[in-house]
C-alpha cells in the first residue's frame, strides 16, 4: 500500500508546475538570445548611432550644409581643395562646403532612403506573397492557378539582376530621391514574396492547422488569423537584412546620377558620385561617406544575422 501511495506523490511531484514558471513566447526567448549574442550587441549599437546621427545631425553640425563658404572665402582654388582642420574637421567639398556637416546630415537622407524603400518592398512583397501562400494553402484549382499566376510573375522578377532592375525603374521614372526609393522598393518585393508564400505553405501543415480545420474553421480565416502570424518571423528579419541591401543600392543610383538632382542636399551616395573627380587630391571627399555607407550596412547585417540566429532553431548555436 505504501509503495502504491509513494508512486501517487512522485507522479504528483512530477505532474505540479511551479507557480513562478511560465511559458515564454517566441519574440520573448529570441530577444534574450539576441542579448547574448556579441555581434548583435555591436550591430545595435552601431544602428542606435546612425539613428541618433540622423536624427540630431542637423542640430549638430557647425556649418549649413549648403553654404559655399570656402569659394567665398577665396580657400577653393582649381586644383586645390583644403583638407581637414580645427575648423573644419573632414575639409571642404568641392563647391567649398563643410564635409563634416554634410556628412552629419547625409545621414537623414540615407536612413529614410533605406527605410521608404525597405517599407515598399515589404508591403508589396508581403502583400503578394500573403495572398500565393494563402491560395496555396487553400488548395483547390482557383488556388493553385492564383499562386501559379502569382509566382511566376514574381520569378520574371528575379530572373532580371538587382542592380540593373533598380537601374531601369530609375531611369524611366526620371531622377529623383522618390525614384530611388521606388526602384529599390521594387527589386525587393520579390524577396519577401517569396520568403513569405514559402513560410505560409510550410506553416500550412503544421498540427494547429490541422486541429482549427477540424474544428470547422474556414480555411481563408485560418490563413490570415493561424497560419500568416506564424510565418512572418523570417519576413521580419529579411526585412533588417534588406535596409542594409537598400542603403548600398540607394547609394549606387546616386552614385550614378539616377538619385536627388538637387546636388546640394546632402547624400551619402551623392557625396560619392560628386567625389570621383577629385580622388587624386582629396580622396577623403569619397573615404568618409563610403565608410559611412559600409559602417551603416554592418549593423544592420550583423543585426538581422543574428535575428535569424535566434528565430531559427537550426541555426542556433
């Protein structure tokens, strides 16, 4: 009789749950691994400057932007730009104006560059892919014929070369900052669309779809309240990957007069584009907004590296 009573309490002591133990959800566990995960500590501090950098820049900088000061002053002289000093920390541009303060906020434009064109391909990507993942979720032949329509066109999409796309969009929409935006936009959308139409059909068999269907819920309500929530993770961290992605490529049209044809709003990529001819005398005028541009883009990469660290249970170390 002991021995039977024994058994009860063990399977008890087994069975109870502690009161301070509770369940964690995904974004929860994946925010503690990313905590201790090195790179993601430096990618974040590197973003939290850019931020703060775009933010305050304009604030912070000595000079206007657009003041010619230097040909004012008679320091700009054909063949001769002054470099950095006390005054001028970077030196001159070209045209006579503080690089330093251009710099600072180039910033601004940059970061709106990458997150407007981050944004459009996001939605649009999302928005194409939602709809293929859930007709092919749905199954049936109106289903697979929308998702076949659906993909291929995102396929005739990646078939074509970023660059080049990007490029072609800027080039017949005409020079502009909302160009660049668009065209960056754009060769994103495939991305996301396919990222997400193949989270959805994976999701799609998952043990929670199976038990919703069997308890007579419609399929299209499981597709956008079941299987759309679960599958955007990936989405949100290609979405990080992608701003470094964007940046890089803002800074390319710009880089080949595809961007802003205001030259004296400051722009990372424009200030690269308007550096070329001076490389030989001054090459920081082109060294500063490239390291700018490449310091930016690691943070953001280490930061989506190790979001998807985090959220992927096989590549997590």
């Amino acid at each position: 009789m002991s021995t039977k009573t024994d058994k009860i309490d063990a399977l008890g002591e087994l069975s109870a749950v502690k009161q301070d133990e509770h369940g964690v959800s995904l974004w929860t566990e994946a925010f503690r691994r990313v905590r201790r995960n090195p790179s993601a500590l430096v990618g974040m501090a590197i973003l939290v400057l850019f931020v703060l950098v775009a933010i305050i820049g304009p604030l912070l900088a000595p000079y206007s932007p657009t003041d010619t000061m230097g040909i004012r002053e008679g320091v700009i002289r054909p063949g001769s730009i002054p470099g950095p000093s006390a005054e001028h920390w970077l030196g001159y541009d070209h045209q006579g104006r503080d690089q330093f303060s251009r710099l600072l906020v180039g910033a601004r434009q940059t970061l709106l560059v990458g997150i407007v064109s981050t944004l459009i391909g996001l939605t649009v990507g999302a928005l194409i892919g939602g709809v293929a993942g859930a007709a092919a979720g749905l199954g049936g032949r109106v289903g697979r014929a929308v998702d076949s329509v659906l993909m291929r066109i995102v396929d005739m999409l990646l078939a074509l070369p970023s660059l080049l796309l990007a490029v072609s969009i800027a080039a017949l929409l005409g020079a502009s900052l909302t160009t660049v935006m668009i065209a960056v936009g754009v060769v994103s959308v495939p991305v996301f669309a396919r990222l997400l139409r193949g989270a959805m059909v994976a999701q799609s068999g998952g043990d929670y779809v199976l038990a919703a269907t069997s308890l007579g819920v419609k399929r299209s309500r499981i597709a956008l309240t079941h299987i759309l929530p679960n599958s955007l993770a990936p989405v949100i961290v290609q979405a990080t990957l992608t701003l470094a992605t964007a940046i890089i490529e803002a800074a390319a049209l710009s880089f080949l007069g595809l961007g802003n044809p205001d030259t004296s709003t400051p722009e990372w990529g424009l200030m690269l584009a308007d550096a070329q001819p001076y490389l030989d005398g001054r090459p920081g005028l082109a060294i500063f907004p490239a390291v700018g541009i490449i310091i930016t883009a690691l943070g953001f990469t280490l930061l989506g590296e190790a979001l998807r660290e985090a959220l992927d249970p096989k590549l997590r170390k």
